[in-house]
C-alpha cells in the first residue's frame, strides 16, 4: 500500500494533494492492519499469514507474525499518518519527496517486523538508514542537521557492520538464513556467544546503550517533528525487538550467558541518561535523553527471562511509542509559535494555553509512569521480572522511577506555571490539528493503562514459545505454522 501511495504521490503535482494521497494512503493501511489484528488467533501457538514468494541462492522471501511482531506492525501503521499531520504546515519544500520518504520508510519498517528471515531482516533493517538521513539532513530544523544526519547514519552503519558478520556465520553454520531454521539450528557455544556479540552490537546503537548513545540527542533536536516520532516511536523499538527475536529467539544460551553484562550496562545507562536530563536546556533534548532511560528499562524485562519481564517490555516500548511521540509533539506545539527551544523562556504557559497544558500534564504523568497509564503496567511488570533475574541491579534501574518524575515534574512546573514570560508573546492555545493529533495518543495511553489485558493477550502463547520452544513432528520447531485466511 505504501508503495502505490508513492506512485500515487509522484504523479501529483499540487504538494497539498501528494499530502492527501501519502495521508490517504496511510490511513487505509492502518485500517489493513486493523483487519490483520481481528483475524488474529491468538490462541494459535505459532507463526499466522505465512507466505513464502520466492527462493534464491541465499535467501527467501518469507514472512509471517506473532503475537510480538503483531503490535509493532500495529504501532508502525498507527504513527506513520500522525507524522504526515504534525508536518502538515511545518513542510513547505520538497513536499513530494519528504513524503514518499515516509511512504518507503513505512514500507521498509513492516518489512523489519514481519520477515521471518535473518538476512532480509538486515536488509530492512539497514535500509531504514536511507530515507531517515534524508528526513534529518533536508528537513531538519536547525544549521547542524547534515551534522546530526551524519551521525545517525555512521553510527548505526558501523554498528551493524557487525551484525552482518554474524549473519555471514549464521548462514555458513547452518545452510540457511531462515529464522525457523536457525531457532534449531546446532550451534558450538563458542560460536554462539561470537554470533551473539555481533547482533548486541548492531542492536546497542540502536537503543542506544552507553557509551553508543551519541547520535540520538543530535538526531531529535536536529530532525523535523515526522522524523521525531517515527525515531521516538519505531526506530528505538527496533533494537527491542531483534533483541527478542534474534539474540533471545535463537542464540538462548548465549543471551543467559551475556545478561549480567546487559544488565550492567542498562542500569549505567539509565542512571547516567537520567542526570543528564537534569542538565538539558534544549526542550526536545530533555524528551530524547529521557528516551534513552525508559528503553533502558525495556532491555532489562527483555533478558529478564521471565513471561512477566518480557511482556512488560513489549508492553512498555508500545507505550513509549505512544507517549514520547506525544511529547515531541507537545515541544514541537510551543516551537512553532515561539521559535525557541530553550527551555529558560518558557513560563506561565497555563494562563494563555490552557488546553495544551492538560494534555501536557497527562502526557508528564504518563512519561513517569504513574497508576493508570500504560506505562506504568509496562514498567510494573518490567521490574517484576528483572527482579527476579538480578534483584540488585534491578534495584538500581528502579531509580529511573524517581529520578524520571524529577526530570519531567521539573519541566512542567517550569513550562506551565508562573508568571507569564517577558520574552515571549502570548499566543492562543492549541489549533484544531494539534488537538486532534494529541487525543488518540491519549486515549491509547488510557485505554493501554486500564485494560491492558487486550494487549498482553495475544502476547501469551509467543512469549511462552519464545522461552520454551516446541518441536512437533510436521509442524515446525516453533510449532504450527497457520496458513492465510482468506
């Protein structure tokens, strides 16, 4: 659908109808995946809507989901149009090409989730990398986006130049690269913990984890608000869900070999994102390096090795895509109208903005993670099952709950309350766009808190799968495969 979307685009010649067409395109997608998740079994241990179309020397096209990559193909198509609506008015040059970016980059990112194939995967993977430097680099908003585009791309590309390393063995070890075959595949220990130090490599950069967090504070400041929320909330989830898939789903023993280290480097990362965010002035920096903490978290429920742990991370990186994708676009409400980020010229927002204010402040709340959003169900669970794997360090990650509401308290009170700023010029409140981008985000948020069960229901049988995989006989190592319903 994307892709007849940039067909669509690319033959219009009016830049608010290619707006329309991407929008339109999007749109119906989003509905497409809608349908996907009601035809959806999830009592249906295995992999559903498996399709195989070709077959080459090394690889195939084969694809299918879970009950995991379910949500990310759900959360992708949900924030793909909310990206087109908050650029709305903001892009003015380059309309057709920025939005066909986003077409392919739609197209590219329901590839990462929905191939069941190692190398395709990487494929994917990588190609992201292309229309996410262009997004940054053409329309960033400040003079140092080529500087921040150059660092996204040749941060990530080095990373996952070992990650393509480890595929190569993969393939050579085991005759193929097909994730069914390599879940059983007879690997040496030696060869997994190599294998398996690769991938974190490639997937360290990308979440990021200290010390690889560099380019991720330049990438948000720098990129447009589209290029914010998918970063925000897709890219970052990219690496939580290789995690699973790959380091987790075939190299087990070498991910319980390895978690002391993750671990480790997870809490270093969250306490040390966290003060820095203390330390920020620049609005959009203090939401991205807050952003660095809260995935932290995720990676210590994902080798937790418990149902519970897993699933809050799953539970926990949907919600992160809900809300951060929110608070940029909350950031991105105030620049527009004040031309300034920093973060010292903003008070007394509430007297001129009342609305904006609300969701602002739910939004706060959601980001600390407090009862009755989903965030909290996310990290509730995250903790218990970290707890359970190494209670002291768990211990020290759980600081990330006090030290995110000093952070995010801290930058509300100074935003909204007090006098009104002699710097600024008081503007109305939020526009008709605006609060229609900012109410599905909360209402997510909400519903997510309070009935999470609808969520963490398909999620059951595939986490349980992904710590005990079965092997039937005729029905394949992960158990059955249930074909396209039609």
């Amino acid at each position: 659908m994307p892709l007849l979307g940039v067909l669509g685009v690319s033959i219009s010649n009016s830049s608010e109808n290619q707006k329309r067409i991407a929008l339109g395109i999007t749109l119906i997608n989003f509905i497409i995946s809608l349908v996907l998740w009601g035809q959806f079994d999830s009592s249906y241990n295995g992999f559903q809507f498996v399709q195989e179309f070709t077959t080459v020397s090394f690889c195939h096209l084969h694809v299918g989901i879970d009950g995991i990559s379910l949500w990310f193909v759900l959360l992708t198509t949900f924030l793909i149009p909310m990206c087109l609506l908050a650029s709305w008015e903001s892009i003015t040059v380059f309309v057709r090409e920025f939005v066909i970016a986003f077409l392919v980059l739609e197209t590219l990112l329901i590839g990462v989730f929905v191939v069941l194939d190692l190398l395709l995967f990487y494929i994917a993977f990588e190609s992201v990398l292309i229309p996410m430097f262009l997004v940054i680099g053409v329309w960033g908003s400040r003079e140092r986006k080529i500087h921040a585009a150059y660092y996204f791309f040749l941060f990530t590309l080095l990373g996952s130049l070992f990650m393509l390393l480890a595929v190569l063995v993969l393939y050579f070890s085991a005759g193929s690269s097909d994730y069914i075959v390599l879940a059983t595949a007879d690997l040496t220990e030696t060869r997994q913990r190599a294998v398996w130090l690769g991938i974190f490599l490639a997937f360290a950069v990308k979440v990021p984890i200290l010390p690889f967090y560099v380019w991720l504070p330049y990438a948000h400041t720098e990129a447009p608000i589209g290029g914010s929320i998918i970063l925000a909330g897709i890219l970052l989830k990219l690496a939580g869900y290789g995690f699973l898939r790959f380091s987790i789903g075939i190299l087990p023993d070498a991910s319980a070999y390895f978690t002391p280290l993750v671990y480790a480097l997870s809490v270093i990362s969250i306490i040390y994102s966290s003060f820095t965010t203390l330390r920020q002035f620049d609005l959009k920096s203090i939401v991205a390096y807050s952003s660095i903490g809260h995935i932290n978290v995720v990676n210590l429920g994902i080798f937790s090795n418990t149902i519970q742990g897993i699933e809050g991370s799953i539970l926990l990186m949907l919600a992160h895509g809900i809300v951060s994708p929110a608070l940029f676009i909350c950031v991105t409400i105030l620049y527009d109208r004040h031309h300034t980020r920093v973060l010292k010229y903003y008070r007394g927002m509430v007297l001129n903005m009342p609305v904006y204010t609300v969701f602002f402040f739910v939004f706060t709340l959601a980001n600390i993670a407090t009862p009755l959003s989903a965030n909290f169900v996310g990290e509730f669970m995250t903790f218990t099952g970290g707890f359970q794997q190494n209670p002291v360090l768990t211990i020290l990650g759980a600081l990330s709950i006090v030290l995110s509401a000093a952070y995010s308290i801290w930058l509300f009170n100074r935003v909204s309350f007090g006098a009104s700023s002699v710097y600024l010029t008081p503007v109305g409140d939020i526009n008709r766009r605006e609060f229609m981008l900012l109410l599905p985000l909360l209402f997510l948020t909400l519903l997510i808190g309070i009935f999470p069960n609808f969520l963490l229901e398909p999620l059951h049988l595939s986490v349980s799968n992904l710590l005990h995989p079965c092997i039937t006989p005729g029905l394949g190592p992960r158990g059955p495969y249930l074909p396209l319903r039609r």
